[in-house]
C-alpha cells in the first residue's frame, strides 16, 4: 500500500465515529516500525561482532602493526553509529499512549529520525570508503598513480565504486520515500489538531 493510501484509510478510519481509538493499519504500521527497530539493533550487534571482532582477531595474529589501524578505525566507526543511532531512536521504541494522534506523533517522530539518520550513513559511508581506500592504497605493495589506481585500477576497486553507486542509490530513493510519508503525516495531523482543537506539534529533530 502506497503512502498517500494508507493516510487516506488512516484518515477515514480516524474520522469515522465508529472506527476504534486507532485505526488499524496505523497500529500495525507502529507495530512493524517497532519490529524493525528491533531487528535492526540484533543485526547492529551482529555487525559489531563481525567486523568489530574480526579486524581485533586479524590485528592480533597479523605481524604487522598497519593491521592495528584498521581494527582502531574499525571501533571508531562502530562507536560512533552506535551512539549516534541509539542517540537518534531515544524515545521511539514505542508510543507512550494508546491514541491515534499519539501514534501519528511517533510516526512523524520516527519519520524525522530516520532522515537524520540518512545524512548521519552518509557522512559514515564516505569516512569509511575513504579510509579503506586510503589505507589499501598507502599499504600496497606496487603504488600506481593514485588516479589510474583509483579509476578502475582493480576487481576490488570496480566492486567498491558499483557498491557506493548502490549505496546512494538506496539512499536517495529511501530520502525520497521518508519525506512523502512525514509530509502525509504532518497533514494528517494537522486535520487531526484542527478537529479536536490539540496542538500536538512536535518539534524537529
């Protein structure tokens, strides 16, 4: 169901008088939204012990000391998504009332993170391809001139400009979806503070 459906049912559900305190398909949209959040924080874990566990493994039994960076710069990406994540999420795990329009205040809320939270992967993704690049680059055995290198310079260089092509990809069709859905949101609850004479406006964050 599209975006622009899914308000029209919420909103129809919302002004029928004997429609429920919520409608449905919001609930379940909160209720999927929560799931998500969830499995979202095991496969962040799951990522930590991955690669956090990974690169400290690789650099202990590595002999040489260049390893170390990478399992330092390892952590200090991993640290920062985590405290900028959980930083982000802080009061979204689940709404603090039963009511439809505190629903649509964590909707828009959760709306609102989740685009912070795209400029935030973005600025990561850079640092992190950045680094990458540059510490494969500085390490090499045999040193190409830096353009030829990073022009196709390998099969790991195509597969890392084919995933940062994906990557943005992803990110501006996600951007795109996020602000058509706070948009509906914010429109509906607007309707909604007009009927019932409640501004519930939640600041941005």
């Amino acid at each position: 169901m599209s975006t622009d459906l899914e308000m029209d049912v919420w909103r129809e559900q919302w002004q029928a008088d004997v429609a429920p305190a919520i409608p449905m398909n919001l609930r379940r949209k909160v209720e999927r939204q929560s799931w998500l959040m969830k499995i979202g924080l095991i496969s962040d874990t799951l990522v930590t012990i991955v690669m956090g566990g990974g690169t400290t493994a690789w650099a202990l039994l590595s002999p040489k000391a260049e390893v170390a960076l990478v399992a330092v710069a390892t952590w200090v990406f991993l640290a920062a998504a985590w405290a900028f994540v959980l930083t982000a999420n802080r009061g979204l795990w689940a709404p603090s009332a039963l009511d439809a329009a505190t629903f649509v205040d964590l909707s828009v809320r959760r709306c609102r993170s989740a685009l912070g939270i795209v400029w935030f992967a973005v600025g990561l993704f850079i640092c992190e391809v950045v680094f990458g690049l540059g510490w494969t680059y500085h390490y090499s055995v045999e040193r190409e001139p830096l353009m030829k290198w990073l022009l196709f310079g390998s099969v790991r260089i195509d597969v890392v400009w084919l995933v940062t092509v994906a990557f943005f990809g992803a990110i501006v069709w996600y951007r795109r979806r996020k602000r058509a859905e706070l948009e509906s949101l914010l429109k509906l609850r607007g309707e909604m503070a007009v009927s019932t004479g409640i501004d519930r406006d939640v600041p941005s964050t």
